[in-house]
C-alpha cells in the first residue's frame, strides 16, 4: 500500500514469491488463480484513491527492464 500511495506501479512476477509479510495479499491472488500481477495507482491530488490491476492466470509473467510493461489509460478529471 506504500508504493500506491507514492504513485508507484506495482509489479508481481510470481504471487508464490511473494515475502511472509504479504501473506494476506498472496492468499486473495491464490484464490483467483493468479500467478503475476500489474497494480497502478489512481491519485487525484497527490491522494490514493483507488487501484487497478491486471493479473496474469496462465502462467507467472516476467520483464526484464527493456521489456517495462506500460499501459496508457485515459483518465477523467477526478
């Protein structure tokens, strides 16, 4: 949540690798069967509204940091 609120991106390349101190998150994942996962932050003022996150079911994804994943969502003013 720490990232989220800084604006970062979070990236996941293995839910199974995520530390003990993530063990709630990792649970939620598991039980959606996701195996990696993009999460953004939605600020309006500097202020975490909100995430969205994308998650990949089929098999973990990794990139390497040629490889950075970016996705452009248009936004509304909040």
């Amino acid at each position: 949540m720490k990232k989220l609120k800084l604006g970062e991106t979070i990236f996941i390349p293995s839910v199974e690798g995520l530390p003990p101190e993530a063990a709630f998150e990792k649970s939620v994942f598991q039980e959606h069967l996701i195996e990696s996962g993009l999460i953004f932050p939605i600020l309006s003022d500097n202020k975490l509204l909100g995430h969205i996150g994308f998650g990949s079911v089929s098999e973990e994804s990794f990139w390497s940091d040629e490889q950075d994943p970016v996705i452009y969502i248009p936004l509304i003013k909040l």
